[in-house]
C-alpha cells in the first residue's frame, strides 16, 4: 500500500546528524502520521515552518544546486 504525502500537514521534523538523516512527521489526508526518512542528509531549507505547514512537494538537490539557490535567494 502506497501513502500519499502530497498535501499533508508538515506536524514535526527534526535532523539526526550522527546519521545524516532528515525525518519529517506529517500527518496525511486520511489522517495518519507517518514519518519520512531522508537518508545521506547534508541540509534542508523550508520556505516557511509554521504550525498547519502543508507539503506541495519535496524536491532532492545536489549540494551545488542547493548553494547556489541558496545564494539567489539572499541577492
């Protein structure tokens, strides 16, 4: 059984860098929480982290890729 993280409500996140890994907690539409694991984790940037956030999309990046939107961003 496939779930659907797509327009879920982001309800936690934390990083455990000991083993480079990014963990998102979201609960989806049909009112489950499950928790994403992002493995071989570097860095993370959320456009806006408020109570209610809700996934649209999840994108992987390459570290240049992340650096230099990172830097546009700040211009």
């Amino acid at each position: 059984m496939t779930i659907s993280i797509h327009d879920g409500v982001l309800v936690g996140y934390s990083v455990n860098f000991l083993e480079n890994e990014l963990l998102l907690d979201i609960e989806t539409v049909a009112d489950e929480i499950v928790t994403v694991t992002f493995g071989n984790y570097l860095a993370h940037y959320f456009d806006h982290v408020m109570e209610g956030s809700i996934l649209f999309d999840i994108e992987e990046r390459n570290r240049f890729e992340y650096i230099f939107r990172r830097e546009q961003r700040t211009i």
